[in-house]
C-alpha cells in the first residue's frame, strides 16, 4: 500500500512572517491521525527557519532545487549537503519552471537526481508535457523521454527511494486542471514504464499529481488507482486550502 503524499511548492512566495503564520495555521489543521505524508517546500532561505516551526511534527521539509554539483564555485547554487544540512527530507528536481524558465535540460535534471540522492534526499522528479505537445499527441513520448534520462542514469533501482511528480504544464498556476481521467493515463503509463523494469519498484513509486489542484478537485484526482497525492502550487498557500487537500489524501 502506498502512502499518499501531499506536497506543498510555496514557489517564490512568503516571508519570515507569513511563513510562520502558514505553517502555525496548517499544524492546528491538518489531522494528526491523517494516513497522508505531508511536505512543505519553501524558498531557500526560509528553509531552515521553516525546518524548526516543523520540528517534532509530521510534516516533512523539502527544497524547491538543488544544484548538481557536490560543492565549489557555482555561485548562487545550493548543494543537496546543504539542503541536507538545514534539515530537508526532500528535493523537486526538473519542475517544468526549472527546465521551462531556467533552461534546465534532462541530462541536468538527471544529475540533479542523482546529487540528491547522494546525499540521501528523496528526489521528488517532476515530469509533464506543454499544451502544444499534449495537442500534438506528444504527451507519452515527452514524458516517457524525461524518466529515461533519469533511468539512463541512475537505473531503476534508483526509483525505489524516489517520488515522480507528473504535472502538465498547462495545468500548472492556469486554474485549469487535468481531469482525472487524462491524468490516470499519463500515471498508468508512468507506473507501466517502471513495472516493464521492475514491478516491485512500479508497485511502491509513488506517483503524485501536479497543477492546479485545489480543494474542490483533489478527491477526485486522488482516487485514481494511479495517483498517490498531489503536488500543489497556488493552494498551499493557503492553511485551510492545503489541509483540505491533505484530507482528500486520507
Ligand atoms: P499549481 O502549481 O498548483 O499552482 O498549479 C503546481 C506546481 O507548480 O507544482
């Protein structure tokens, strides 16, 4: 049985003040018995703070990026020991506003992958088509091109200790939502990629659905055979958006 996971993506937003406001709000409302891993993923520099307000709860901490080189002169880049360090669990790696805004390739989202786990941080790799792909019948192949650049590298195996976040790049900040239909099938395919491999490892993956997901469309997202939790944009901005979600996720 795979436990579902709900991820929060605060993207560039927040503050010292908001974050603590967020975070205090969330932990009286997400249920303490809920059967769903929660994650919250701040911007950098709120990391470690976020880290302490977390401290002795359930809900894990994670970072938006990480660089793929261990340490030295990359100026502005964050190393997966420090994310380590500051106390996160987890790491997105390839979010479509890396590789769309920042250029991120799949070979550099692979090493990404690859620096994230040596360091024993799950990699949370963010996988999903454009509109024009999606209308060009491109959906499986783009999708199916992403996870080989990571298991070209890292083999299968290496999926064993990892979440894949699928997330449709025009789903994402547009309000409009994959159905769950569509997204059960790119899901399906996903899962069916990795059970061609290893079917213990395709059983145990946990694959999460991104973009536009709120309160009022998680349940249905979720109860996908496919879908283990979702990873949320916009909506984890807001205490009792987000802990809807979470409960969608139960
Ligand atoms: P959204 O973002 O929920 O605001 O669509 C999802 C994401 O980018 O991870």
């Amino acid at each position: 049985m795979r436990q579902p996971l709900v991820a929060g993506n605060w993207k560039m937003h927040g503050s010292r003040a908001e974050n603590a406001s967020l975070v205090r709000s969330l932990l009286d409302l997400v249920r303490a018995e809920s059967r769903a891993e929660v994650l919250l993923c701040p911007p950098f520099p709120y990391l470690w703070e976020v880290g302490r307000l977390l401290k002795d709860t359930d809900v894990a901490l994670g970072a938006q990026s990480v660089c793929a080189e261990p340490h030295g002169a990359f100026t502005g880049e964050v190393s997966a020991a420090m994310l380590k360090d500051v106390g996160c669990h987890f790491v997105l790696v390839g979010h479509s506003e890396r590789r769309q805004i920042f250029g991120e390739s799949d070979s550099l989202v692979a090493r990404k992958f690859v620096a994230a786990q040596s360091q024993g941080l799950v990699p949370v790799l963010c996988v999903g088509e454009t509109l024009e792909e999606r209308e060009s019948n491109r959906t499986l192949a783009v999708v199916s091109r992403q996870l080989d650049a990571v298991l070209s590298v890292s083999g299968v195996g290496a999926l064993a200790g990892a979440v894949i976040a699928y997330e449709p790049v025009w789903a994402i900040g547009t309000g409009r939502n994959a159905s769950p239909d569509q997204a059960q099938e790119v899901h399906a395919m996903i899962r069916g990629k990795v059970a061609a491999l290893d079917a213990t490892i395709a059983a145990s993956v946990r694959v999460l659905y991104g973009g536009s997901v709120k309160a009022s469309n998680a349940r249905e997202l979720f109860a996908m055979p496919d879908i283990d939790g979702g990873l949320v944009g916009g909506a984890s901005l807001k205490a009792d958006e987000f802990a809807r979600i979470c409960a969608a996720a139960d």
